[in-house]
C-alpha cells in the first residue's frame, strides 16, 4: 500500500502549516499542499476510504483545533472525516476547481468559531419550549453572526442549535449561556460546547477523487 494518499482536514489561506502531533490513522505529522494561496492541511494515510473509528474521528477534530490555535490562531474551512486523496496533483486539482467556493467560506468564517448548546429538560421537570426558545434567542441571538437548528433527537431536547461567534464576542456568549442556566437550571439540563472549527456553517462539498 501506498503511504502518498493524503488525508485532508481542513483548507486554509496561505501560509505553511507543519507540527508533528497524533493525527489520523497513526500519522504524527500534519502539513499543507498548497495552489495558488490555498492549502490543505493533511496527513499521510495509506488509503483513500478511511475507517471512521472513534479514536480517528477525535483525532480528525483535535488536530482542526490545533490548527484553528496555531501562529496565533489561522481560520481553516474544515472537512468532515473522510476526505482522502491519492496524491497531491488529485488535491491541488480539487483546490483548483472550488477554489471559489472555498474562498466564500472562508471569508464567512473568519476569525469565527462554533459553539454548540442543548438544553434538555430534567426528569419531571415541566417546561414551556417556546418561552424557553425565546428568551435563548433573546439572550444569545444578537451574538451570532448565524445560527443553526440541530436536530431535536429526544422528546427531552428542547433546543439543539449551533451558533456561528466572532472570537471577540466569546466572553459575552459565555455569560449570557450563564445566564440562561442560571435562570433556567432547575429545569434543564445546558450543554454547552465548543469552540469548534465551524462545520455546520460550511457547504463546500469536493469528492475524494481517486484519479
């Protein structure tokens, strides 16, 4: 097997990026390939149809936050898991054709991050969703530049959303979280989460080509 497939986690602005660290499928460094002013941060993996383990998919998402964290911080429009090419002229091909794409995403995200909340109501607890909603959008609206609705996966979840944050408004967002618990604690359970590197306000799809 081949050890020139690489694994892509993320695309950046230009600008090389290279630390050794545990990265998926046992690689233990992570580089760019960069064209034309973009790169994709990748690794070395010996096949283009990765197994999302547990482990990996941690590991896929620990290194988007080093990366988000390095040289002071870089904005990286993020892959999910999976994403494997089989060389570098296959990825700088695909760098070249969503170029645009890629560009519009990262334009909207930077110096941005992901936080997520769930509020989930505690057993026996009775609660009014619509009030609830209301005075979350109140509270944490005006601090995101988007908002995302996540699936209500319980008949417990009273909200699940994503919210898109400038990382100075971060503090505030914490507080007004707080707040929310602090008024509503009793009868729910926060979730709060993040930051992550902003996968639900990305829409740049690219295929794992294999020519």
């Amino acid at each position: 097997m081949s050890n020139s497939n690489r694994y892509v986690y993320g695309i950046v602005d230009s600008g090389d990026i290279e630390f050794e660290t545990d990265a998926v499928a046992g690689a233990d460094r992570v580089y760019t390939v960069s064209h034309r002013r973009l790169g994709a941060v990748v690794s070395n993996i010996d096949t283009t149809d990765p197994e999302e383990t547990d482990e990996d998919a941690k590991r896929h998402d620990d290194v988007l936050r080093e990366i988000m964290d390095y040289d002071g911080g870089r904005t990286i429009v993020p892959m999910q898991f999976g994403m494997a090419f089989e060389s570098d002229r296959t990825l700088k091909n695909v760098l070249r054709g969503a170029r645009p794409a890629f560009r519009r995403a990262m334009n909207d995200i930077e110096g941005r991050i992901e936080l997520g909340l769930k509020l989930v109501t505690q057993e026996d607890a009775s609660v009014d969703p619509e009030e609830i909603e209301a005075a979350v959008e109140d509270e944490l609206g005006p601090l995101a530049a988007q908002t995302v609705t996540n699936d209500q996966f319980s008949d417990r979840l009273v909200l699940n959303k994503s919210y898109l944050v400038d990382e100075d408004d971060r503090a505030a967002f914490d507080d007004g979280v707080a707040r929310i618990e602090d008024t509503y604690g009793d009868d729910l359970l926060v979730q709060y989460t993040g930051p992550f590197a902003p996968y639900s306000f990305v829409d740049v799809e690219i295929g794992a080509q294999s020519r």
